[in-house]
C-alpha cells in the first residue's frame, strides 16, 4: 500500500511539473500572430505591430517562454528595408519646377544697362525658371534647366528685348546731345531722329553695323541658357532615407517631403537659389 501511495504522489507531483512548464494561451496566442505575420512585405505593418503589442504585454516569465520570438524582430527588420526601398522607388523619376524669376532677371539686365534711368521691368511681362530633377533607378541625379519648359519665358525676353533696347538708344543718344550741349526736344523719337536728321534704325545701323532687330538677336544668341544657367546644373548620386535625400555634392542630408505627385525639397542655405527655402517639384514621368 505505501508503495502504491508513494507512486501516486509521484505521478501526481510529475503531472503538477508539467502543468507549470506549459506555456499559457497568451504566449500561445503570441506565437500564433507571430507565424502569421508570414512573408514581409510593406503591408505587413500592422500585423508585426499587433505582435510586437502582444509580446510587449507579457510577463517577463510569458517572454522566455515565446519560441519564435526572433522570427519578430526578423521580421521588423525586414518591414523596414521593405519601406525603404519602396520610399526610394517612390522618389524615382523625372520632376519638374518653375520658379518665377521675373524679379531676378529684371535686377540681372538692369545691372548691365546701366547710365539710364530705364527699367527692364516695364517691358519684361513674366519669367519662369524652370528646372528637371531626374532621380535614377541607379542611384544618378541630375539637375538642370528645362530647355522646352523654358520656351514661354525665353519668347518673353526676346519680346520685351527689342523695345527695351531701342528705348534705351533712343535715352542713350538723346543724353549724349544733350551733354555735348546739342539743344532739341529729345523726350520722344521724332525729337531725337529730327536732331540727328535720320531715323534711330539708321543710326544704330551706322554705329553698331547691325540693326536693332539683329542687335537683339546677338543679345539673344549671348543668353543661351547652357551660359545663362550653368551655375544651376548638378550631377552625382543620392541616397535615400526616411525624410532624407543625401545628394553626392552636398556636406549633409536634403529635408523632402513628398505627397502624391508633388517632391518638396528644402534648399541648404549656402545653395539658396533665387532666395528661395524650398523647391516644390511636380511628377512628370
């Protein structure tokens, strides 16, 4: 009989062991949204955040007892390569900008017309800058001005330029007679073509061998925006981080942010173009 009672405390001592080595229906429970948050894609946020939520509510004890606990943390690392490669396809592509630079152009012409008290602002209706940002699949950038965006603006300073220009001959030539003490009413064209006894196309003809249409187009033709731009142009590589872009030229990471169809980049402040804190860029392909 005692032999009998003796192998029944055992068995029954063996049974309670067991029972308390047994994993409860939390830990249970964690395993099971952790197996099932299966191959790791970018939609695989929310089931690796509800494990990672159950985990976190366990026991220290219910964690040791997690057997796939791993395949978790496998599993956020790879949700995070996943979202940054899918945050570098995003960014991929051919971006365009336009800035309004009337002001600047105006400021740039008026600085090598000078003795005059003729603005080129009267003339010039609108300037666009336009710019392409091409962000590679192989990790290349480039930046640099939109000949065909640019088209609309570079039409409106070849308008604006040949009146421009034949007022400030007509202003030239009327302050040079009247210094040399010439007297006359030079306020208006035929003033001024009465006193020099020919019409201003002539004289200018005669002074510069061209006329002022052909003058304008040398302006023009001396404007290429390969020239006129250059200092605009960059090429290299980039990275891409979370709210980064590191381009190969610059000393430290670009802030962008971007939503739906629309990259906004911050301009470093020594690279601070046309005054300008931010570059907003447009999908176009």
């Amino acid at each position: 009989m005692r032999k009998r009672i003796t192998a029944l405390a055992l068995f029954l001592l063996l049974v309670l062991t067991l029972a308390g080595c047994g994993k409860s229906e939390a830990v249970k429970e964690t395993e099971r949204l952790i197996d099932g948050i299966g191959e790791v894609t970018v939609d695989s946020e929310e089931a690796i955040e509800v494990a990672e939520a159950a985990y976190e509510a366990l026991s220290e004890k219910d964690r040791e007892q997690v057997s796939n606990y791993a395949a978790l943390t496998d599993a956020r690392q790879a949700l995070e390569a996943a979202q940054l490669e899918a945050l570098r396809q995003s960014v991929v592509g051919t971006w365009q900008t336009k800035l309004d630079v009337t002001d600047a152009m105006v400021e740039e012409l008026d600085a090598q017309f000078t003795g005059i008290d003729i603005s080129f602002g009267d003339y010039l209706k609108q300037f666009d800058f336009v710019m392409v940002l091409e962000l590679k699949e192989d990790g290349a950038y480039a930046l640099k001005p939109d000949p065909a965006g640019m088209e609309p603006s570079m039409q409106n300073l070849r308008e604006a330029m040949e009146p421009f220009i034949r007022d400030y001959l007509r202003a030239y030539m009327a302050s040079a007679l009247e210094e040399s003490g010439i007297e006359g009413d030079f306020s208006t064209l035929e003033g001024l073509e009465a006193a020099i006894g020919m019409d201003l196309d002539t004289a200018v003809k005669q002074s510069l061998g061209m006329s002022i249409s052909d003058y304008v187009d040398t302006l023009m033709d001396e404007m290429d925006m390969d020239t006129l731009f250059a200092d605009t142009v960059d090429e290299g590589t980039y990275t891409v981080e979370p709210g980064k872009l590191q381009f190969s030229d610059e000393s430290e990471p670009t802030d962008f942010t971007l939503e739906g169809d629309t990259l906004r980049l911050k301009v470093p402040e020594e690279n601070n173009l046309f005054g300008l804190t931010e570059l907003a860029f447009t999908r176009v392909s």
